[in-house]
C-alpha cells in the first residue's frame, strides 16, 4: 500500500506543509532527518511522522496523515511500520504525547506514564517543559 522510508533534504517542504496543513506547529519539532515519511505506489505522500532519539528512547512528533489517501486501515499500517522501524534502529522505548488518552495508542500497547517517568534527557524537550496544558504522556516498551 505504501513505502515507509526516512525524510531527506529533499522532503523538508513536502514535510513541513503537510504538517502546517493539519494545524501543527512546525517550530520546536525535530530536524527533517528525524520524519519519517509513507509514500504511496505512486509517490505520493500518505503521512509523515516524527521519530526523535534520546539513546535508546525515541519520541514520536507530529503524526500527520494525507486526508486524500488516509484510511483507518492505512493508519494502523503506518502505525505499525513506524513501530518496527523503531525496533529496526534499537529503540527500546517509544513515548508520545497528545490532548487526550487515545484508545488508538492503548491498541499498540502504550499506557499513560507521568512526566517523571520521561528520560531524564527528554524531560528538558520543550514538549515537556512548555505544559501548559494538560497534555497526556504514554509510553511503549519495544523490548
């Protein structure tokens, strides 16, 4: 369905506008070469998503689906193929954070942590430091 590989220099406006499209910020997130990015048969981009490493922890930025091509079962492959990725490149521990729990993270095995519980190198991400809100942080052992 689709070809899951790591964004290039050559991403970096593809990248960032559909990640402005769906409303998020592009200011703070990780370097180009940190996304990922699901293309089509066809080359046509499916989504993007953030993988940052902290040593053996990565943190998953900006998920962003293309509305055109979107499906939930194509979301569920996305998901899982950024999963194995992460296992692929020694990652033991993946962590995100979002508005509210989402069951659609429960499904893949992750559960709400505190910020406490974060790596000490990623508690200082601005993610973490700028909470205003109420953001939920979930955790996911890959090992």
């Amino acid at each position: 369905m689709f070809l899951i590989r790591k964004a290039t220099a050559k991403d970096e406006s593809a990248v960032w506008n559909i990640v402005k499209g769906s409303g998020l910020e592009v200011d703070g997130l990780p370097e180009i070469e940190s996304f990922l990015i699901a293309e089509t048969e066809t080359k046509e981009l499916y989504g993007v998503i953030g993988l940052e490493t902290f040593g053996g922890a990565g943190l998953l930025r900006a998920l962003v689906l293309n509305s055109s091509h979107s499906t939930s079962e194509g979301l569920l492959k996305f998901f899982d193929s950024v999963i194995q990725y992460a296992k692929k490149t020694k990652v033991d521990e993946l962590y995100l954070t979002s508005n509210e729990e989402s069951f659609f993270f429960q499904v893949f095995g992750f559960s709400t942590i505190n910020v406490e519980d974060l790596p000490i190198q990623m508690q200082s991400n601005r993610l973490f430091t700028d909470q205003e809100s109420n953001r939920v942080i979930m955790k996911k052992r890959l090992v």
